[in-house]
C-alpha cells in the first residue's frame, strides 16, 4: 500500500475564526501535554474532507513541534490501513475526533480502530463519555461537561501513564506556529 503524504498549514485563529460546533481540543491536549510530555506525535483517523475543521481545532490547540498524521479513511473499510500507517509513521497516541462521519466517537469503525491500536501498543483519548467505552485511556471536553475522564483499565497491550483525576487544568493556550500536519490517503 502507498500512502501520499502531504504537508498542511495549520490554520491561525487570528485570520480563520473556528467554525460554530467545532470542537475545542484545547482541554485534551493540555492532559496530554502534562500527561505524556515526550509524546508529540498524534494519529487521526478520519474523512479529511469533511473533518477538516475538526483537523484545524486540533492543530491550533497542538503545542509547537506537535506533528499530526492525519488518515484520510473514507470506509470503515479502511481500519486495518489506518492502524498499519499510524503505527508505521510511529504516531504517539490517537485523537478520536466527536464528529468523523466515519470514525467519530461513540461509533462502531472508531471502536475497531481503538482497540486494534490497543493491541499494538497505542493509546487513544477522546473528548466524550464514549470515547472510554470504545477503550480510550481518558477524555475530557465539551462532550464530559470539560471533566477528565480516565479508564479505569487499560485495555490491549497499551503501557501508558494515566492522568491523575484530580489533575487541575491550566487556562487553554492557542499554539498555531510549528505545528506539522501530514495527511495520508488510503487508496
């Protein structure tokens, strides 16, 4: 399978303002920035046309040097390709994004990718309550109510450092510049 890689600026708050609906990643990338601070490399699995936006939110909240490979998948189809090209590209963890037509949280193709990611070694975090029950290591966004959630089990082969629930969160802090966005595309 080849993959085409591509480089995309991230988009600055300042000249783009987010959509209304668009989700706030800044929550969760703060957890995972004081969580797992040598982790800066974050996998996406999602139709890039139509999660887009989802994908500029994540960027700008990303902290500078952050790379995100980004899977375009337009199937469900598309699992077992997703999980070989973050696992390859040696991505970090995966972000479930709330509203992938495909691979959103909650939904069953976002459930086989967790869990087959799981398996490999690489933990995944999510922004609502469903995002634990596909197996999420935690969560936090408008979709908890802004509380984080973590697992009470680590499901798979995933060794990773879970946050404490009784982390205090700093003010979110907008990163646009230095941010890496790869985007692969599945045949």
């Amino acid at each position: 399978m080849r993959a085409q890689f591509r480089s995309v600026l991230p988009v600055l708050l300042s000249l783009a303002p987010l959509g209304a609906g668009t989700p706030d990643f800044n929550p969760l990338l703060s957890v995972a920035q004081a969580t797992w601070p040598e982790k800066q490399h974050i996998g996406v699995v999602c139709n890039y046309r139509e999660s887009g936006s989802q994908i500029d939110a994540l960027a700008a909240a990303a902290a500078p040097g952050t790379l995100i490979t980004v899977v375009d998948a337009r199937s469900a189809s598309h699992v077992t390709g997703a999980e070989a090209i973050l696992v390859s590209r040696k991505a970090d963890f995966l972000v479930l994004l709330p509203r992938d037509p495909i691979f959103h949280e909650g939904g069953f193709a976002a459930s086989q990718l967790v869990r087959g990611l799981a398996r490999k070694g690489m933990p995944s975090v999510g922004t609502t309550a469903a995002a634990l029950d596909q197996g999420a290591v935690f969560s936090i966004g408008a979709g908890t109510g802004n509380q984080l959630l973590v697992t009470e089990r680590v499901r798979g082969t995933v060794s990773v450092v879970l946050p404490s629930r009784t982390a205090s969160l700093q003010a979110p802090v907008e990163y646009a510049r230095g941010v890496k966005v790869e985007v692969a595309a599945l045949p």
